[in-house]
C-alpha cells in the first residue's frame, strides 16, 4: 500500500530528475560496515522518493523540553505503588497546546545515548500542529490514543488514528499531529530496539495480533513552500532542539520498503485464553515486544486486556497477588477495569520491580464465593500494560508537578481480611 515499487530503484532515479537519492535508513546493522554480513530478514530499510531532501534546513538550535526529559535522578526512588487520576487536558480557551508541547515524561530508564532503555510520556493537547513537524533521534514511540482521534502526517503518508487503535512511528521519521479537540494519550517510548511481533511458540501461525491487520499509510505529498519557516523539532539524546526551512517535509512523492509507520486497531486482536483451570501468563495478551539483547526478555511489552470468555473452573479468574521481576504501567483507554474500582480512563498507575499488587477488597470479595460460569469478562473495556525489564524512575513531573498522583491508593488492600481456617477441608463429592 502507497509503496512505489515498480522497476529496480536505481533504473527510477535515472528517469526521475525530480527527485532527490535518499539512501535507505538501515536499522538493524548492529555497527557492521558490511550489510552482507547480516541475515537478510534483519534488514530494514526504506526508500523516499522526494521534491526536496531533508538536508536543506538552517542549523539546529536547543529549545525548550517542556516536561519531556530523560533525567532519571529528578527525585528519589519510589517503591510504592502509584496510581494516578486522570491526567488533565489544557482547556484551548486557556492555552494553546500541540502535540509536541504536550508530551509529559512520567517515567523511565536507560539511556538514548547508549541506546538501552524506555521512557513513558502522556500527552495532552488541544490545537493541531501548524507548519511544525517532529523527528525522534532517540528511538520508537508507540502511541496509544486515549481520548480523540488523531490525525498523523508522515513522510510515507497520513494515518487517522483512533481511541483503541494503536500506531507506532519508528526512530527517525518526521510527522505532525493534528488533533480536533481535547485530546490525551499515552506513549511507550524505546531506545535501541524496534517492536515487532511476538514469538508465538505452541500457539503456532495464528493468534493474538495477525500480522495482516497491521495497516501502513498510502504515499501522499505536498509541494508547498512556506515563506514564514517551516519548524523542524528533533528529539535528539534526550533533549529538543529545532531548526527551520522553507518547505514542507512531506514532499515525498512515493516510497517503497519496509521500514514504516504503522497503526493496529486493537479490536483485531485474537485473543487466547484458558479453557481449563488455573491462569495463563499475562504474555498470551501482549501485541507487540521490544525485544532486549538476552533472550526472553524484553526492552518492553505492549500488552492489552480485551473483551473475552473467562471459563476456568477451580479458579480465582481475576489477576492473582503478585510481584514480579518486570516494571507494570498500566493505563485504561475506555471502560472499567475488572481488579480495581477507581482506576479510571485517561489515568494511570506503576507497579515497580517487585512492588506487591492485584486486585482490590472489592473484587476479592466477590470473586472468592462467585459462582464459576462462563461469563464475559472486560465487556466495553480496554486496559493495557507497559511492561519492562527495567527498574523505571518516575519523574517529578510524575510525582508532584502533574498534581494527579492519588495518594490514598494503597488504601484500596487495607480491608482484606485473613480468611483462613486450618480446619477446613473440601467437601466430599
């Protein structure tokens, strides 16, 4: 879709006196100088086709970060469990806010310059960008709208992306957001690795995101010269800085290769389920994963809880009590979750490196004397997780500054009572 393929490439640039030779964007060479020497399904590239190269701007300049930042030290650590009310959308009648001014660093860790890490960002905007566009030097955002569609323009074409859709824009390509509205999401950003697709294992060649429903844009362009500045922001080791020229950067007139943008609508997912008894590991639900340098673990996953069947029997079905070896931030993109009251759409909460966590009084209550029947489970809702191997810092952003921290979280365990009985047996059948 939108790729112009035919012919050899070379042959196209002889007849093409348009456009301009930009060599493909190679991610995967891992330092080799050689392209020979790497497996031919490692290679990603890419080949624009444009009315003018990206080259022609004025010097890059700093600006400001806002609250976007990859300084991890801001405040001292938190083991606590953290959980947010919904993060505030500026009101337009009070202040002007795109895309980019929205960004929100929450937490993270790791290091854009040694390429080895994630950070999380909200965003929350209400004006469109105008003759602005911006570039991540850093690595991939995946960008979970939450509330309000919006409409990406890219160097490879537009994405219109909607609230349980997902899209990824990889390290490097230019795009601008318009928004038509109020607007919040979520981003999951990764320094060092690109998503794909999960290793499905015994589940076999279909199941959970099929690799046919991910969409990449149709190639669209426009030849317009912007006598005011046209502003390029760039994301470049952690910090903002932009630079000016007098065209616009979606000039490219088709394209071909297989490094792109994507996006995913979240309701094409195939969801695999225990059919039996006891609980499946919460990896059956991820949709996409960062994969890191040791084998089974990940940079991050993308992980979603859809509408389902819950059936097993002998079963305690909600999340079950737990600490783990990996960071949880969660986020609620419509709905009620099923394990917490209080969780809401547009909010948050982290659960760090063996923080212990699960499901409130409430849903214990009633799911330890619910009849065990087939049921729907998440109707209407969707919730997701971010899940890394990484010990995650939450940022004074995060903590303070933001003023949606909800403090009295913990508060949702204090009730549960000792249930047990060391002279309880099971009932004879």
């Amino acid at each position: 879709m939108g790729r112009y393929s035919d012919g050899p490439t070379q042959l196209l640039l002889c007849f093409s006196i348009l456009f301009y030779h930009i060599l493909p964007l190679s991610l995967f060479l891992k330092n080799k100088i050689n392209s020979y020497l790497i497996n031919t399904f490692q290679i990603t590239l890419f080949w624009l086709y444009r009315i003018l190269p990206s080259v022609r701007h004025k010097p890059f300049t700093p600006m400001s970060c806002g609250d976007l930042t990859e300084n991890w030290n801001e405040v001292e650590p938190d083991p606590n469990q953290l959980r947010w009310k919904p993060f505030i959308i500026p009101k337009s009648s009070e202040k002007k806010v795109d895309f980019i001014s929205g960004l929100h660093t929450v937490c993270g860790a790791g290091d854009s310059k040694s390429r080895n890490g994630i950070a999380i960002h909200m965003y929350t905007c209400n004006t469109s960008m105008t003759d602005k566009c911006f570039q991540n030097a850093d690595g991939d955002f995946l960008i979970v709208p939450q509330q309000g569609e919006i409409l990406i323009t890219t160097e490879f074409g537009k994405m219109m992306v909607e609230p349980n859709e997902i899209c990824v824009i990889q390290q490097g390509m230019r795009f601008s957001v318009d928004v038509f509205g109020e607007t919040r999401g979520y981003i999951l950003e990764v320094f060092g690795a690109h998503f794909e697709l999960p290793d499905l294992g015994p589940i076999g060649a279909n199941g959970m995101a099929n690799p046919r429903d991910f969409q990449t844009p149709v190639a669209w362009y426009e030849d317009r010269t912007v006598a005011t500045g046209y502003t390029v922001v760039n994301k470049y080791q952690g910090k903002l800085f932009s630079c000016q020229q007098d065209f616009s950067p979606f000039n490219v007139v088709a394209w071909h290769g297989n490094y792109t943008p994507y996006k995913y609508n979240l309701e094409n997912f195939m969801v695999i389920n225990c059919v039996a008894f006891d609980h499946a590991d919460p990896s059956i639900f991820t949709v996409l994963t960062a994969k890191s340098t040791r084998p089974g673990v990940a940079i991050a996953d993308f992980v979603i809880f859809p509408p389902r069947w819950g059936v097993a029997d002998h079963t305690f079905r909600p999340p079950y009590y737990h600490r783990n070896c990996m960071s949880e931030f969660m986020g609620l993109i419509k709905g009620h979750y099923e394990a917490k009251e209080g969780f809401q759409p547009g909010g948050a909460s982290l659960h760090s490196i063996m923080t212990p966590h699960g499901p409130d009084v409430d849903c214990f209550e009633k799911n330890s004397t619910a009849v065990l029947k087939p049921e729907r489970v998440a109707e209407g809702t969707m919730a997701f997780m971010f899940e890394s191997s990484f010990s995650m810092a939450v940022t004074k952003w995060g903590l303070d500054t933001c003023h949606r921290l909800d403090k009295s979280y913990y508060k949702c365990w204090e009730a549960l009572k000792n249930h047990f009985n060391p002279n309880w047996k099971p009932s004879s059948k």
